[in-house]
C-alpha cells in the first residue's frame, strides 16, 4: 500500500524529472541584484554543477575546489560572451548574467568546496603515462609539464585552474578548444602546449586527471580499476 507521503514523494520526483525547466523558471527571479551568490549556487547552477560543485554529469565541469580567481575570471568572460566556444555559450551565457559581486560570491563559495573522487577508468599503463606527461612533459614532441603552470598536483592557482579532479571528457573538450579555436581569450598559453599533443596524449592526460582529485594525487601508484 502507499501511503499518501510516498505518493507526493513519487509525484515530487517525478516532476523534478519531467520539469527540467522549472528550476530555469525559478530563476527568472533571480535577476533582482541583490540577491546574493550562494543563492544563485543553489537556485540555478546547482541544476547542472550540484548543489557543492561536484557535477556528477561528465557533460559539466566540476567548480568545487576550483582557484577563486579563475573562478572569478571566467565568469566575467563568460558575462561578456568573450569566453564563445559553442558549449558555453549556449549553456553559459545566460548563466552568467551576474553582477561583480556576485560572480566574487558564487567564485568564494565553490573555491571552498572540496572536490569529490571519481573511480579510476583507465588501466594503470594510460594511468602512469598521463602522470608521466603531466609531471615531466616530453621534451622531445614539445610537450612542456603541465605541472609547472597547475601544479604538481593539478591544484591550480590564481589564474590557473585546478585540473586534478575534474571530469575527463571535460578536460578533453578544452583542449580541443584550446587546439583549434581562439575561443577561450585567456587561451594563448594552452593554445602552445595543446598545439603538440596527440589524441592519446590528452586522453591519457584527461584519464588521469579526472582519477586524481588532488591532495590525494597517488604519485606512482596507479592501482587496477
Ligand atoms: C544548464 C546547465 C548549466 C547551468 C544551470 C550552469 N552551468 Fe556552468 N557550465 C555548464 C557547461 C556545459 C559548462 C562547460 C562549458 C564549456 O564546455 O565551455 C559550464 C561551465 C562553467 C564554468 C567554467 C568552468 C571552467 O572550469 O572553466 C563556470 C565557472 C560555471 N559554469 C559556473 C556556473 C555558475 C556560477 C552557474 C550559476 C549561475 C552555472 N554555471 C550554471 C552548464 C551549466
Ligand atoms: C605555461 C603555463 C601552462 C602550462 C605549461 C599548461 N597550462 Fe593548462 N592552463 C594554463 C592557463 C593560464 C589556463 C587558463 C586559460 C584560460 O583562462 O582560458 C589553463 C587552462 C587549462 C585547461 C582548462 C581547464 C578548465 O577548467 O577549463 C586545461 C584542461 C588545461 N589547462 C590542461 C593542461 C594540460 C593537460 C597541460 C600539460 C600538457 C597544461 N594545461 C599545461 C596554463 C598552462
């Protein structure tokens, strides 16, 4: 038997599954300018990038743990459509209709949400081999570390965003941006290093990325999935 709280528990999700649109709705009152950052977080990023940042869709990027400051600079590129690769501006755009404000609230509070695991997807040859990229480059194909630029591990800074963590097929997504458009502006510097990777270089990279959620970066010990 079901009870009636089952039934608008039921009714509840499916509306949630059904009405996609109803938390877009929802933000259309969002465009009053005083309503704060972390309001927007949960009202209206949340649909996509979950309620911490931990998108658990590899379709959207995770912003938990993510450098404040490129936090903070990408949404202000994204405000004024200077940030035009196809994905962001049909999914983005819109989104980022912020003031200053709020883009330096929403950035503070994914800044200090702490990035989730994901499983490891590769074998431990592609993992060791993305490792090895990452931290040496290969001098020989002009691949230089990316660590010296996002940090050992992948943490980011300032400007530089934290790559550790974050969801492979994203990762793969911008560096084929960054390869073959000038549709990121603050790209020129990965435009030179993605210029020389191969296609199983960036997997391997993204593969390992995605399985290393920083701090606890497993230096070497690339274990089965
Ligand atoms: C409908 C889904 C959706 C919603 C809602 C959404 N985003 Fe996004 N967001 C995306 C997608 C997709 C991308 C990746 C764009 C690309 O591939 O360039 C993205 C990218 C971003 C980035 C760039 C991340 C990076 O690593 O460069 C930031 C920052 C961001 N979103 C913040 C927000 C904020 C803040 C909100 C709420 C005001 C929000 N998003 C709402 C889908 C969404
Ligand atoms: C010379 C410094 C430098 C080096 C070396 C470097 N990067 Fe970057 N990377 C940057 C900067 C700066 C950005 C931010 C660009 C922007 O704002 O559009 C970035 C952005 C990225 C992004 C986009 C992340 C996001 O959230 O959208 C990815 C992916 C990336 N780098 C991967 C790599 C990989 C993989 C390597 C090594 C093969 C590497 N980078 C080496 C400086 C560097």
């Amino acid at each position: 038997m079901m009870t009636s709280k089952t039934k608008v528990l039921i009714s509840s999700a499916l509306m949630a599954a059904l009405g996609a649109c109803a938390p877009l709705d929802r933000s259309r009152s969002l465009e009053n300018p005083d309503v704060s950052g972390k309001t927007f977080t949960q009202q209206a990023c949340a649909m996509c990038h979950q309620a911490d940042g931990n998108s658990t869709s590899p379709n959207f990027p995770k912003l938990a743990g993510q450098s404040k400051q490129y936090l903070i600079d990408q949404l202000t590129d994204l405000r004024d459509h200077k940030r035009k690769n196809e994905t962001s501006a049909a999914f983005m755009w819109g989104m980022a209709r912020l003031s200053e404000s709020q883009i330096e609230q929403v950035a503070d509070f994914y800044s200090k949400q702490t990035i989730t695991a994901e499983p490891l997807l590769a074998d431990p040859d592609t993992l060791n081999y993305g490792k090895k990229l990452f931290l040496e480059g290969q001098a020989d194909k002009g691949v230089p570390a990316c660590a010296t630029c996002h940090g050992r591990e992948g943490e980011g800074l300032g400007p530089i965003p934290r790559l550790a963590g974050q969801h492979a097929n994203y990762i793969i997504r911008q560096l084929t941006v960054f390869k073959t458009t000038d549709d990121r502006p603050r790209g020129a510097p990965m435009k030179y290093v993605a210029h020389s990777l191969s296609e199983d270089d960036v997997k391997a990279l993204a593969l390992f990325l995605q399985s290393s959620p920083g701090k606890t970066l497993q230096v070497g010990t690339a274990s089965k999935p």
